[in-house]
C-alpha cells in the first residue's frame, strides 16, 4: 500500500507544477468569451449576438449564465483555473491510479509523463476552456456502463448537453444491446437539458420562438461556417480542411464528409472483441471521430486522440507489438504536440512557424485511424493463424 501511495503522488506532483506556470501564462479569452455570453444570455436571452461568435448550446448558455451572476470574472476567472487543475489531476489519478500494478512499472512511468505533458490537455488549461471537465463527466460515465447504466447515461447526456464534443457516443452505444439504455438515457438526458436551456433563453428574451431548437441550429451553422471558423488554420475538421484546399462547402460534400466518418468508425467498431474490452474501445472510437464529424474540430480537441493512443499503447504492450507500430503511434503522439498555444504568442512565434504546426498537426487524427485499423487487421490475422491447426503457434 504504500508503495502504491507513493506511485499516486506522481500524477498529484504533476498537475502542481502547472501551477506557477497556469499562474504566469494564462490566456482567459475562451473562458471570458464564454462568460460574456452568459451575461448576455441573462440579460437578452441572446448569447449569439456577442461579438465573440458564440457557439455555445443553450443549456451551456444557462450555465455560463448562471456563473456570471454568481461570481465576477475577476472572481470566476482564478476559480475556472483551479476547478481544471483539479479535474486533471482526478484524471491522471483515476487512469493510472487503474493501470497501476497491471502493467510494468517502465510502462506506466513513459505514459504518466506522456500524459502530463500531453499538449492538447495543458493548452485547454491555459485557455481556460471546459474541454477537460467535459471529458473528465464523460469518463465518468463510461466507467459506470455496465454497472450503473442511468447514472452513466446521465454524466455522458450532461456533458452533451453543455459541450457536444462526445456527440457520437450515444449512438454506438446504441449499436450494443448490452449497452442500449446507456445510450438511450444519454440521448434523453441530453435532451431535456437542451429544452430546458431553450426555455430559459426564451424567458430572459421574452420571446416563446427563442426555444425553437431549429432555430437556434440554424444559427449555429450560419456561425460555424462563418469566415472566423471555416476555413482558419486552427480547425482541424474534415470540411475544414476541403474548404482551406478550394473545394467549395455544400450539403453533398458535408454529407460526404459525415459517411466517411461513420464508416471508418463502423470498420473500428465491427473488430472490437467483447466484454470489459468492447466498452473503452466503443468510447476510444467514438473519442477519436466526434470531432470529425462536424464543421469546427479545434486543435485543441486532439485531447480526445488520448483514449485511443492510451488503448493503443496498452494493447501494443499486451499484444507485444513490432516496434514500426510503436514509431507510428509516437509519431502521432509528437503530431499532437505541435500546438501549444497560448504560449507560442507569448513567446512571438513567428507565424511561418505556426502555420507549419497547425498544417502538419492536423493529420494526427487521420494517421491513427489508418493505425488503430491496421493493428485491428494485424491481430485479426494472428487470431486466425493460431486458430488453424498446423499453423502459428500451434505448429508442428
């Protein structure tokens, strides 16, 4: 036990020494943005009309709301900082907290400091924006499935309801029986948190057709293809990036774009094995293509790259992996820790410099869906050589 104390300081002792750093470098814009608008929303009923773009859902609107009565940004912007610090920690201390004593030491000591200094997690830090609460509701959730499925499906339909960054997870939850009214509650959930969004929208402006939900989707879309979003360097999105290569946006393509996303999430899906297995790479999978899916996919939601690359590195250590398959996984990782902004502005990264990390940053997500594929078709291929007798390992 105490040595298992001692292994649980590390993940503690590296949130700490965000610290002075989130202290020195902070970057309030995305949470001030968000709180402005949640003052809006109080006032008019309208957070879309902040200067800002806000693209928000209602309820995270009710939220923001909320918080900006509560507290003054003064107030809001130091407690925003430590509420993430905190949630960081509870992940790095829930994850390989789990993994401790089921892997080896070597093992788990490289992932705990790839994760510590895992660029999209630190950079949401210092943005100050609520990607890691979002994510840390979300694990949550999945971590009950199986055992408590209502409380699962309303920490994954909360988190939707004030950040859909998840938005596929319901859904192939629904594709497992065993998993179906996790699913279904999350959908559900997310849903009357939504109306209930709307409903105080519509209050605060006086106005009944605020609640409609079209309405307010019609307006996400018009902002979300706006010239702010579209097509900038920092979207990561499929349609963003056809858009920064000429190809004109259109329904057709944003349809296009969308089939290819699920099929490649389907490929991933049919060659999951099941039990305990099936459920991380049911969230791995859905991590990896919810950003994908849509028109803005921010570089900083490469946060959700991490599931799949820690699946990946465990598998990879089980399944005693080549080591090309290990290059490419670390290739990927070095992908991600490309962007570190706000720091790059601090430090007066020339722009040559920025345009080349965002450009080359963007295809990690691409390059570890081939990889997750191509180690799914590996071990497919071993299974069956193993089970045909003479051959593999049962030969001679």
């Amino acid at each position: 036990m105490p040595a298992r104390r001692l292994y649980l300081l590390a993940p503690v002792v590296a949130v700490l020494a965000l610290v002075p750093l989130i202290a020195l470098f902070h970057y309030p814009m995305d949470f001030g943005s968000a709180y402005h608008a949640g003052a809006v929303a109080w006032s008019t009923g309208h957070p879309e009309v902040v200067s800002t773009s806000w693209l928000g859902t209602p309820f995270y609107g009710l939220v923001m709301a909320a918080v900006s009565r509560a507290a003054s940004f003064e107030v809001a912007t130091p407690v925003m900082s430590a509420v993430n610090l905190l949630v960081w920690g509870a992940l790095l201390v829930s994850v390989w907290g789990r993994l401790h004593g089921r892997v080896s030491s070597r093992w788990w000591w490289g992932t705990l400091v790839a994760a510590a200094v895992f660029a999209p997690a630190v950079t949401s830090i210092f943005w100050m924006q609520i990607n890691l609460i979002i994510f840390g509701l979300t694990l949550w959730g999945v971590a009950l499935l199986g055992r408590r499925d209502r409380s699962a499906g309303a920490l994954i339909g909360l988190a939707l309801a004030v950040k859909p960054i998840f938005v596929l997870l319901p859904l192939v939850l629904l594709l497992r029986r065993d998993l179906r009214r996790a699913g279904a509650s999350s959908i559900g959930v997310a849903a009357l948190l939504t109306a209930i969004g709307l409903g105080f929208l519509a209050w605060r402006a006086g106005d009944v057709s605020v609640a409609n939900p079209i309405v307010y989707l019609n307006k996400f879309a018009t902002q979300s293809r706006g010239p702010a979003n579209a097509c900038v360097i920092e979207n990561y999105s499929p349609l963003a990036l056809m858009c920064r290569l000429g190809v004109p946006a259109s329904t057709a393509l944003t349809v296009g774009v969308a089939v290819a996303v699920l099929g490649a999430g389907w490929l991933l899906i049919r060659q999951l094995r099941g039990g305990y297995e099936a459920k991380w790479g049911l969230f791995a999978a859905a991590s990896l293509l919810s950003p994908m899916l849509g028109p803005i996919g921010w570089a900083v939601y490469q946060l959700l790259l991490a599931p799949t690359m820690l699946l990946l590195a465990y598998q990879f250590r089980a399944g005693r992996a080549a080591v090309f398959l290990w290059v490419n996984l670390g290739f990927v990782f070095l992908l991600t820790m490309l962007i570190w902004d706000p720091l790059e502005s601090y430090a007066h990264a020339p722009v040559s410099v920025l345009v080349v990390s965002y450009t080359l940053g963007q295809f990690a997500q691409y390059f570890l869906i081939l990889l997750w594929i191509q180690w799914m078709r590996m071990r497919s291929a071993n299974l069956t050589r193993t089970a045909i007798p003479g051959s593999g390992a049962q030969a001679g």
